[in-house]
C-alpha cells in the first residue's frame, strides 16, 4: 500500500443527500436545526443574514431557547463582525458563537493570519452532518457584488453514518481549543488548562451515533496546520492517479500546485476524459487571473476547460471514474490546500457520484462555455500581464507564509 492510498478510511454504513445550492441546503438544515434536542456545532466562513440566511440565524436562536446546546464559529475575514442585532439575539437566545482569528489593526498584513476557518460543517445531536462549499449565505445575494441575476453555484451533502462522529469530534475539539486560547489571553491559566483537557477528552469521546441504512461508503478528510496538512491534496491525487476513462473537476478558485497539474496531465495523456468547470466571471484580482496563466499548458494535455458564466461559481467537488466523489469546501488553490482549514467528504458510491456528474456535465452543457485553446493563445497582451502579475503574487504571499507550490 502506497503512501497515498495508506490514508484511507473509507467506512461503509452511509446515507448521503447531495444539496445543491444554499435554497436546497438550508432547507435540510433548518430541519435538523428545529428538530434538534441536545447540541448543534456550526463553523462557517460566512455567516451573512441578508434573505435566506436569516432563516438559519433564527433557527438556531429557536433551538437555543428550546434548552439545545449551541455552539457557532464564523471566521473573521469572512464574518468580521455580527450585526449588533443579531448578536444581541445570539447571545441573549444562550448561543455561544466565536469569531475566530479576528484580524486586529494590522489586518491581512501579517501573514500568519492568511491561514483562515474556511470549512462549513454542521452535527446535530450525533446523527446527521453537512458538509460543503455553502456558506450561510443567499445564493441570490453577494456582499460584494449586492443581488445577483442568478443563483451561485454550489454544493453540500448531507450525511447520517459512521462519520457523522468524525465530525462532531473534530468540531468540538476545535470549539475547546479557541476557548483555551480565549482564557490565555485572560490570563486565566486554570481555565485554559481545563478547556485543553476538554479537548483531549472530546478526541477519546464515543457519543451514540445512529446508524443510518445506507450502504455508501464515506469518510472525513480535513486539512489544518498541526495534523492534516496534506490530506485533502493527497485525496485528490489518489483518485487522479487512479482514473481510468473520465474526471470532472468543479472549482472556483483554481490554482492547483505542481503535483496536481502534473497528475491532471498525466490522466489526459494516457487517454482520461478530463474535464475541468472553473469560474467564468471575475470576482478577484488574483484568483482568477492566476488560474488563467494555467490554462495553456492544459489546453495542450487535451483537458477540457469550461467557465461557468449565469453566475458565480463557489463549488468545490469532483467525480472520478463514476464512483469516486468528494464535496467540500477546499478550493484547488494554495490559501485552501495550504494555508486554511478545510473540510470535505471523500465518497466511494455509485449513485451519489452519478447525481453530482449529471449536476456538473448540466452545467458545462447549458450554463458554460468551453475554452477554445487556439483563442486562448491569441488573448491579448494586457491579459497575459494581469495573468503574469496575479500568478507572481500569489508565490509571493506563499513565500511570506513560508510556503513553497
């Protein structure tokens, strides 16, 4: 057994529901939410109450005044701070919610804080979990950009299984480990010591999860700074490796790191049908600039490049071979394989990996256009600068971060 297939703890015992955009996905969770009875985990990297969200927000202030333990974490570049409305409502409702790694005056200035909670993870009461690239957000609505002519496009799955404890160890952990933090800032030693001791006995914890009657088999791969730097790259590397006749990759900041793009090339060389479906509107400087000053290279391997054009894309899945699928929150970019945690479901089964493939090979079909390689060659100068500028950025704050891609 090879280095990379020595990760896997794929188990069987799961039932998946595969979400597709924020309508889809808070309607499964705000179900969950209400018909909950002891605790809720909730991370997130946006946490915005404009339209639908607010439907999530007040969901979890019901379940808190309802006796639930609820615990909320939103990241602070992406959530940098709560409406005092709604905070007050948290609050006040026995919500206990963090902003996590606030970015202080100096801001995104010093590199260390580029390493950010992007994952987007839910448990409830130890017997259903989400998972996904779906903030809680609108999908018809964008802080930057305000409303928008059509939904984001997006994917999260909803799970009842074996991992379902995966995720509610990982997700409590974490919730002690920023209480500790909290209490060394307050220089109360005692109770930080005794919030770090809470962390190690939530890792040895055995809650009661209820077996679900699926059969997929699934597992929790996650990407931090200490323990699982590299596991979500090492995912998608086995199963590129792996390919036998087709993958299809939806991504919407894409900026693989040398071992991927040579394993996406090596898969199209020997005769895999590679497709890739990345952002097709500008959204930010780097990302999509950068992304672009790879295009030529795999234009030339034979791999099929579409940019997704109604609106913006935020997913982050793929399916290999018609069995092998994953959804999550990491982005192919180094802020997601690097820098950020992460979080996304690795799934072995057929008919789970079938309805993401028809979602995706829609999309490409109706909501794309797909890269001409000969046009891509004769964009103009100005375009191959901002392509060259971005890309040279993005090295530089990897340098910064002490980081090589």
């Amino acid at each position: 057994m090879n280095e990379l297939t020595s990760t896997s703890q794929l188990r069987a015992g799961h039932e998946l529901q595969l979400l597709q955009g924020s309508a889809a996905f808070f309607d499964a969770l705000n179900q969950a939410l209400d018909a909950s009875v002891r605790e809720i985990r909730l991370e997130t990297y946006i946490l915005d109450a404009h339209g639908s969200g607010e439907r999530v927000v007040k969901a979890l202030i019901r379940a808190a005044v309802r006796g639930v333990s609820v615990y909320l974490v939103v990241d602070g570049v992406g959530t940098p701070a709560l409406p005092p409305l709604w905070a007050d409502q948290l609050t006040s409702s026995g919500v206990q919610w963090r902003i996590f790694a606030p970015l202080g005056r100096l801001g995104l200035l010093v590199p260390s804080r580029w390493r950010r909670l992007h994952r987007k993870l839910c448990v409830v009461d130890g017997w259903v979990a989400f998972c996904g690239g779906i903030n809680l957000l609108d999908d018809w609505f964008d802080p930057n950009h305000g409303d928008l002519h059509a939904p984001r496009f997006d994917f999260a799955v909803r799970v009842c299984g074996p991992l379902v404890h995966d995720v509610h160890v990982t997700m409590s952990q974490f919730w002690w480990r920023l209480q500790a933090a909290t209490l060394a800032k307050e220089v109360d030693w005692h109770g930080a010591w005794e919030a770090l001791q809470q962390a190690v006995q939530e890792a040895r914890s055995h809650i009661t999860v209820e077996l679900s009657a699926g059969s997929a088999q699934a597992e929790l791969v996650l990407r931090d700074n200490l323990r699982f730097r590299t596991r979500i790259e090492r995912a998608y590397r086995q199963a590129l490796s792996d390919a036998r006749h087709d993958i299809i990759l939806a991504n919407a900041y894409f900026l693989p790191g040398r071992k991927i793009r040579k394993s996406l090339i090596h898969a199209a060389q020997r005769g895999v049908r590679v497709r890739l479906l990345l952002q097709g509107r500008y959204e930010y400087f780097m990302q999509y600039h950068a992304a672009h000053a790879l295009y030529a290279r795999l234009l030339d391997a034979g791999i099929e490049i579409y940019e997704y054009t109604p609106s913006f894309l935020h997913a982050k899945v793929a399916v290999v071979d018609g069995r092998w699928s994953t959804v999550g929150s990491s982005n192919m970019d180094p802020l997601s394989l690097l820098l950020a945690r992460e979080a996304n479901v690795v799934i072995q089964d057929a008919k789970f990996s079938s309805n993401l493939e028809q979602a995706l090979v829609s999309a490409m079909e109706h909501n794309a256009h797909r890269v001409n390689a000969s046009q891509h060659a004769q964009r103009g100068l100005r375009l191959k600068v901002f392509e060259a500028v971005a890309y040279m950025l993005m090295r530089v704050l990897l340098f910064l971060n002490g980081k090589r891609y």
